[in-house]
C-alpha cells in the first residue's frame, strides 16, 4: 500500500497541470474560432439580448457636391526699368555695310567669271576643232604640193638634161674646125665609139676654170643609209623628199617615190611588196670646195691624179663642164686619154646644178 501511495504521489502535480493547459488552450482556440463565425459584418449594430432586433434602413447616399475651383490669383511681378538700347558703332556698322556690299560685288564677279569661263571653254572645243580640220586640211595640201613638186622637179631635170645636151652639141660644134675633115678627128686619143657608162664612175665638176671631185657615190651611200632609217616613214607616203649630209663640200637633194612593179617582181617578192626608188636628185656645194687650178691638176701629186690612182684604169671620167671652163676641160680630158680612161662630158649652163634621174639619159664615155 505504502509503496503503490508513494507511486501516485510522483508526478501527479505535473502531470495535472499539463494536462489543464492543453485543456485551456484547446478552450481558447475553439472560442476564438466561434467567434469568427459568429461575429456580424462591419456596420452591422450589436445584437441585444432579450429583445429582437429590428433591422434598420441606411438612408441612400446622396452624390458629392461638385467643388468649385476658385480662380487662380497671379501675384504681381515686380516691374523692373527698361533696358538701356544698345546703339552699335557707327564704323562698324560702315564696315559691315562695306564688306556686305564687297562680298556681293565678290559674289556677281564670281558668276560673271564662271559664266566667262564657259565661253571659254567652248571657245577653245570650236578653236581645237578648227585647228583639227586646218591641219588636216595642210596635211592634204602638203601631201599635194610635194606631189607636184616632185613632178616640177623630175621635169627640172629633163630640162637640165636637155640643156645639157644642147650645150654639148654646141660645143662640139664650136670645137671642131669647118675645114678639117672627119678623118683629122682620130688624131686625138678618143676612141671612136662611145659607150654608155657603166661600172664605177668618178665625177669632177669645172667652174671657174677650176676642178674638184663630186662624191656622188658617197652621196648616194647616204641616200641609202637615210632609206634604210626611215623605211616606217616611206612606207605610209607616196614620195618623200629629203636631203644628205655635207660631204666634201657637196649636199644631195633627193626625191623617194614608190616605183610600180611588174608581174614578174609581185611574183618573185609576192604580194603587198612596195619598191621605194629615187625618182630625181640634184647635187649643190655646200661649202668649201678642195678646187685646183688645170696647172696644179696636172701635177704629179695632185688631188686630181690621186682620183684617178684611186679609180684604176677600168672606171669612167665624167666631166661636169660649165661655159667657163671649157680651158681645163680639154686639158684635163687629154690627162685622162693618156691613163686610158674613159671620158663622158655633161655641160651644164651657168648656174645650173648638177642632176639626174632614171629617166633621164646616161653619160656616154669615149
């Protein structure tokens, strides 16, 4: 019994106690939740009791007045003094009227120089133009007058030519006497059949009674060597007229002409060859002329003997003679005889060049 006693007397104080809390608080929570459910809407007028609540009517909420705004007040600005006008300076004022006044002349300038501008501009498009056209047409001219003056210089040359012969005949008339017989003329040393020259021939020109060494050969080497330079040039003209470099004394003009070429030649060269010739040339001193007199030409040593060492027997004198030298032309002839050469004689008047052609006759020798 005692110890069953002492058992319920252990614990019992604490036990009891939590078990009223749970109690209290498990009150609490089931009161506060009752009255959640319970409680009237907000507005709604508390429940007496013991009597019965009669419901009562909210009187209908009538709309708002509408507010009148009153006028907005401005407050008064403090009124402040008029500025002082500002009056600009009169030079400026001046100067900025002069340089607007500048700067419009500057502007209407501008335009008349731009306008001017193009006047010129199309001045100078007429003008290169016409220059186009002028030059086209001198080229014609000129392609035209070297056209004819080759023609006037070809029909210069058969004119000298015919001279020449002329003089020749006249001379030969002058020369031989009207009593001696045919026969007396083979008491000179000239053969008495002339021949065409051919092969290499040596020229002298008389004038003055005086001798010197034409360098044809040399002159017509340059003719070639101008040929070969400018073979562009001749292919693209007709004819081309053009002159050699001074040699000894002695310059030759001359004229390149394209030659037609028959069929055996476009047959042998084939089609499209050009053959470039020279039509015409005539040969003019320059300059200082190494000249003898006959006396120092018939000296040993001379410059003449020397031509003729050079040449050898088998080469053609050709005698240039003008009307003045007839003297030494028979001296020098007779010198000639005497080496066994051949002798061609071409007079020619006074002042007359010397000249030739392919047309033109040849020399013949004695």
């Amino acid at each position: 019994m005692s110890h069953h006693s002492e058992e319920l007397m252990f614990g019992s104080d604490s036990f009891l106690d939590v078990m009223s809390n749970m109690v209290g608080i498990l009150i609490i929570l089931i009161v506060v939740v009752l009255g959640m459910k319970v409680a009237p809407p907000p507005g709604t007028p508390p429940l007496v009791l013991g009597k019965t609540a009669t419901p009562t009517v909210k009187p209908a909420v009538s709309a708002p007045a509408p507010v009148t705004e009153e006028p907005l007040v401005l407050r008064d600005f403090p009124q402040f003094a008029p500025l002082p006008e500002i009056k600009p300076d009169a030079t400026l004022l001046s100067q900025a009227t002069a340089a607007r006044e500048e700067y419009q002349a500057l502007t209407n300038h501008l335009a008349q120089l731009q306008q001017e501008t193009e006047k010129l501009q199309q001045q100078r498009q007429d003008q290169a133009d016409q220059i186009n056209l002028l030059q086209q047409q001198i080229s014609e001219k000129v392609d035209s007058l070297r056209s004819d003056r080759a023609q006037v210089s070809t029909l210069e040359t058969n004119v000298i030519e015919l001279k020449s012969e002329v003089a020749a005949l006249q001379q030969r008339l002058v020369d031989t006497p009207d009593d001696a017989a045919p026969v007396e003329q083979l008491t000179h040393r000239l053969p008495p059949i002339g021949k065409i020259v051919s092969g290499e021939e040596i020229h002298f020109r008389l004038d003055g009674n005086q001798v010197t060494r034409v360098p044809v050969a040399e002159l017509a080497q340059d003719v070639q060597r101008d040929i070969d330079r400018r073979k562009e040039i001749l292919l693209s003209r007709s004819f081309y007229q053009g002159t050699t470099r001074a040699i000894d004394g002695y310059m030759m003009e001359y004229v390149l002409q394209r030659l037609s070429m028959s069929l055996a030649d476009e047959l042998k060269n084939g089609p499209g060859t050009v053959r470039i010739g020279v039509t015409s040339w005539v040969i003019r001193p320059v300059g200082p002329l190494k000249t003898e007199t006959a006396e120092e030409a018939i000296r040993p040593h001379s410059a003449f003997r020397a031509a003729l060492a050079e040449a050898g027997p088998t080469a053609t004198i050709t005698f240039w003679v003008y009307p003045d030298s007839f003297d030494i032309h028979h001296k020098l002839t007779e010198i000639a005889h005497q080496g066994n050469f051949w002798v061609a004689s071409r007079p020619l008047p006074t002042g007359v060049p010397i000249a030739g052609s392919p047309h033109g006759s040849k020399s013949i020798a004695q």
